[in-house]
C-alpha cells in the first residue's frame, strides 16, 4: 500500500480546474464521495475500480461520512504555473 502525504487533497487549476482531487491521481473528491455513498459499495469495490486511489484515503473519507455525515476536508492549494513554468 503506497503512502499519501496530508493533506491528502489538492487543488490545481490544471487538473479538473481546479476541483479538489485526491493528491496523485485525477480523482476528484466529489465523484469519490458519491461512489462511496453508494451504500452497496464497499472500500475493496472501490480500490478495485479505482486502484489508483490509496486505500488509506478511501476509509478515511468513508469513515467520515458514515460517522459525521459529511466531509470537511483540508486542500492544498496550487499556485499555477507561470509563463516561465510551462
């Protein structure tokens, strides 16, 4: 199981624009928040489908919902990239 640093959510303009993702992958938090709410789901349905997507971060937003009802989540922001950048 690969490790994810925290915050485990980032925003980048040049990635969905700008929508929180999950650090590392294209994975928005969202579309993962919706699959997971899905109660015929479970975490290895998920990983399975999305093996990009550490476990580690699956439970954690899992366990937040069906404990909270809800995600409050911290986001790294992106500075975007400048002319010299790119």
């Amino acid at each position: 199981m690969r490790e994810i640093k925290k915050p485990y959510f980032i925003s980048d303009i040049n990635i969905l624009g700008g929508k929180p993702v999950i650090r590392g992958t294209r994975m928005s938090v969202h579309l993962l928040m919706s699959i997971l709410m899905d109660k015929n789901m479970t975490i290895d349905d998920v990983k399975e489908m999305y093996p990009n997507v550490p476990v580690g971060v699956i439970k954690y937003i899992k366990e937040k919902l069906e404990k909270e009802g809800k995600l409050v989540i911290e986001v790294e922001i992106c500075p975007p990239m400048t002319k010299k950048e790119e």
